[in-house]
C-alpha cells in the first residue's frame, strides 16, 4: 500500500474508533448519523458533500448531511444512490458526468461514493453519498474504511468493542 493509502488507512481507524467511543452513549441511528457526517466532512478534506439518503417508501430521503443544499427525495431508479441500494454494494464513481443516469444535485461534484447502510437485520435502509469537487478523488481506500464507520450506525456498541 502505497504512503499516501496507508496515512487515509490510518485516518479511517482513527475516525472509526472516535465515533465507537461517541456512539456508547448513543444509540440513536439518526443522531448517529448526523455525528458520522459532522466528523467526516470536517476531518476529511476531500469530501465536498457528505451525506444520508434514507429509503422511505421507494425514495431516497435526504438524511443528515453537510456541505451545500442536497436534493430532497431522489426518485427511483436513477443516480449512484439508487445504484448502491439496487446492488447492495458500495459505488465508487470517479467521473460522475461518466455514469449513466447520474443526478447532479449540484454541477459543481466531480466524483462520488456511495455505501449501503444495513440494519441490524441486515437489510438495506439508507446509503452514504459523499461527492468531491474533484475528478478521480476516491480510492478503494476510502471505500473501506467507509464500509467500516457506516456499520457503526447500527451496531450495538459497548465497552467489550
């Protein structure tokens, strides 16, 4: 793994391990949502749109995010969010203007990735969409540690993690 991968590696368990202890006392998945976002917007430097959309009644509900305005609902079947749910896996999206049926929610996002967020029973309720406003700003770094601080939304967490 190159430097530049190891020190965002490194950055990822570092976040991951501040919202553990954050998330003790809280169990709450919106209000953990709303922590998730705040930390990663403000620690991550690349991320220019970070956010939640949540299912709800066959749409994508924006959810807790930070950056500029967001469109409200996305509407089935179109975009990277409804891609990520429809595959049950995380999307990673170098080139947004690339992607077929892309929802720009705002002209300025270049890249993006998108993480299914699972329930306690393993069901797909949400996605984490963040965009940069820079082409190519994502690695398969970012996806996994992603990966890992979304599963902290549902997780029971205690002393014993």
């Amino acid at each position: 793994m190159a430097t530049t991968d190891r020190r965002l590696a490194d950055r990822y368990v570092r976040l991951a391990a501040q919202l553990s202890e954050l998330f003790i006392e809280n169990r709450d998945p919106i209000a953990r949502m709303a922590t998730i976002v705040a930390l990663l917007h403000h620690k991550m430097p690349h991320f220019f749109w970070t956010g939640f959309y949540r299912l709800q009644d066959d749409e994508l509900v924006v959810g807790p995010y930070q950056g500029p305005l967001a469109c409200a609902v996305l509407d089935p079947p179109d975009g990277v969010c409804w891609a990520g749910i429809q595959r049950e896996e995380p999307v990673l999206v170098p080139d947004v203007h690339a992607f077929p049926g892309h929802v720009a929610c705002d002209s300025r996002s270049q890249s993006e990735v998108v993480v299914p967020v699972r329930d306690q029973h393993g069901r797909v309720v949400a996605v984490l969409d963040v965009d940069s406003d820079q082409p190519d700003a994502f690695t398969q770094t970012d996806v996994d540690g992603l990966v890992h601080i979304v599963s902290l939304v549902h997780r029971e967490i205690g002393a014993t993690d």
